[in-house]
C-alpha cells in the first residue's frame, strides 16, 4: 500500500518524506486555529505563505494537497476576524463547516486562494482540496472559485466524508475532481451515527467498508486515483489496500501510533494536540454559560 503523508502545520524533512509517496493532506485549520486566526488578506498571507513554500520546496516537485478551511462553528469562534459568532448549532459537526462555511462566506476561501494562487506559481505541485462536499453543485461551486486564481488547470480534490458524497460521487467526479480523499474520521462517524469525541481512531466497519468499495467504484469508472485518510489503524489500511485504493494517508502525528520506535524521536509529534488544546480552553473561555 502506498503512503501518503498528512500534516497540521508540522515542518517535514526530506529524509521523513523519503518514507512517503507525497504529502496527502495539509489541514489548514490546525494552521488557522494555531495562531487563533480567521482568514483575511493579511492573516492568510502570515500563516500560509511561508509554510507552504517551504512544504513545497521539501516536497520537491511531488504532490501536495492542501485542504482548506475546516472548522465548525464553535472552533470558528475562537479565530480572531471570524465572520460571525455563532454559539446555537446544536450538532456543529453537521452545521455551518467546510464548503458550506466558504459559500456563506466566500470571503476567507478567496483570502487563503489568494495564497495559495502565489506559491503555485512557484510550486505548481500544489493541489486544492475541497472539504466536507456532499453534491456537484457545491464541488463545481468551489472549482470554479479555485480556477479563478489558479487556472483551468488547477488540480481540485473532493473530501469524501459525507453519506452524500459517497452516494453521489460519480456526479462530483464530472464536475470534474482530479483526486479524491476519503475522510473516514467524519464518515464513520456519519455512517455509524456516533459522536467524534467517540472516535479515537478509525477502524474498519461493515458500512465503511462497503463506502470504501462505492468510492473505488466510481474512481475507477473515471480513472481518478483514490486516497483514504483519517486517524487510520492497520485494519483500515488493510481494507482500503483490498478495495483498491491508491494510498493510505498517515497523519503525522499517528506515525509513532502506527510504526512504533522507527518515529520514536519524531520532533512536533504531539503538535496536533496542542492545538487541539488551545483550541479547547479557548471554546471553554468563550462560550456563554447555558
């Protein structure tokens, strides 16, 4: 199975990205959530740019995906310039996030395209990721934004982590996607009907494994190569290797989990939960007592 690897703002080497096919995934929230910034022209320019010169500079001409803009509403608030407040969502895990949130407010998507426009034109290896898709229109909607700064060549990737997208993909692929993701945290999730804070990690299931197969499906029919990520386990990675799928994305932060004393030492590995835990004492100060 091939590897792909993932990153929330840690700094790779190119003896690590040695181990990997490319870099699958770049979270742009742990960056944004990190500095407790919402995008604007300026904040995207100070959190991005350096950043992704530099992963794209290590990555030396290979892939790199870089997803935008994935907060819920209540990690949303604790970013300064965010858009609006909003404390009422009763399931922020299914309320105003990824491309929904860019579509309400288009303002941050073009912030961090802007960006992401400028160091493609350095590194055209760099790929756009749309997150939590659930139709074509909402795909072409973001396509047609990314072409805008990148051109009609762009490479724009779909998430997959929706029942939605799993049932429609093959109309998301007309649009068309040039890779697909499949986000098996917010899947399992959906599909189980259990909470996040539930999933610790992502194993194999009934349902996900039968939404594996549909993906591989479609991405077959239209010659699209198919990713599978999340906080994997070795059974996940054995199921999405049996359905065909073209690589497995590894967190950076799961690489000691996964692999054991080869990461031992890895430098930045509890970054993600860091973040995690600012962002935590952060909603806990903001929210307004019930």
């Amino acid at each position: 199975m091939r590897l792909a690897l993932a990153l929330s703002g840690e700094t790779p080497t190119a003896r690590l990205l040695a181990d990997f096919d490319h870099i699958g995934l770049v979270r742009s929230e742990y960056l944004f959530r990190d500095a407790q910034l919402y995008p604007d022209p300026e904040n995207a320019r100070h959190v991005l740019y350096d950043y992704l010169m530099a992963v794209c500079s290590v990555s030396a001409g290979r892939p790199v995906w870089f997803r935008t803009l994935e907060v819920n509403t209540r990690e949303a608030n604790t970013l300064r310039g965010v858009e609006e407040i909003i404390w009422a969502e009763k399931a922020p895990m299914m309320g105003l996030r990824g491309i929904r949130r860019s579509m309400k407010h288009p303002a941050s998507l073009e912030a961090e395209l802007e960006v992401i426009g400028e160091v493609s034109s350095t590194h055209p290896n760099l790929g756009i990721v749309a997150p939590f898709v659930t139709d074509a229109d909402e795909f072409a909607w973001f396509r047609e934004r990314v072409e805008k700064h990148l051109g009609v060549d762009a490479q724009v990737a779909s998430m997959v982590e929706t029942p939605a997208a799993v049932l429609t993909l093959e109309s998301i692929l007309r649009v068309p996607a040039s890779h697909v993701i499949v986000g098996t945290n917010d899947l399992s999730s959906l599909l189980l009907a259990k909470g996040r804070t539930s999933i610790a990690v992502t194993d194999t299931s009934l349902a996900l494994a039968k939404a594996l197969v549909l993906v591989r499906d479609a991405t077959a029919k239209f010659g699209v190569t198919m990713a599978v990520a999340g906080y994997l386990t070795d059974g996940l990675i054995a199921s999405a290797e049996h359905v065909g799928a073209d690589y497995a994305v590894v967190h950076y932060s799961d690489l000691t989990r996964l692999y054991g004393p080869r990461y031992a030492d890895l430098p930045e590995a509890d970054h993600v939960r860091s973040v995690k835990r600012k962002t935590q004492a952060a909603i806990a100060a903001l929210e307004p007592r019930r």
